[in-house]
C-alpha cells in the first residue's frame, strides 16, 4: 500500500476514532456538510453508517412533528377567531 493511501486511511479512521468525534463527523454526513469518508474498514463504515441514518431518522421525525404541530396550531388559530 502507497504512504498517502496508508495515510489517508489512518487519517479517516482517526475521524471516528472517539465517541465524540463519531458523533461529530455523524451529524456533519446526516446534514450534508461532510462527505462519507473513504478508507475505513468494514466496521468503522458500518458503524458510522449506522451512526448518521439515526441522526437522518431523528430530522425526519423532528420535521413531522414541527410540520403537524403548525398544523394543528394554524386550525386552532382559525377555531378561535
């Protein structure tokens, strides 16, 4: 294997190699602002595939309920007046 792919490699596995960096580089791929790194092993990839599909899930639901809550409130407004 060539040094720069050995580096990149060692560099994007480092990316997710703490908890919090895993969380970090997560939210970053679920809102579009980083792209999936290369060169991590199978496991690394599965985890924070794994890892950015929940935060996707979580914006999903969280953009339902803001869409039916200002539903429901616009209804209420409306009732009332």
């Amino acid at each position: 294997m060539s040094d720069s792919i050995l580096k990149s490699t060692t560099q994007n596995a480092d990316l997710i190699s703490t908890p919090e960096k895993l969380d970090r580089v997560a939210k970053l791929i679920a809102e579009g602002e980083f792209p999936f790194p290369n060169g991590l092993s199978p496991d690394q990839q599965v985890l924070l595939a794994t890892e950015v599909r929940k935060r996707q899930q979580q914006r999903l639901i969280k953009f339902i309920a803001r869409s039916v809550a200002r539903e429901l409130w616009q209804k209420i407004k409306r009732h009332n007046e």
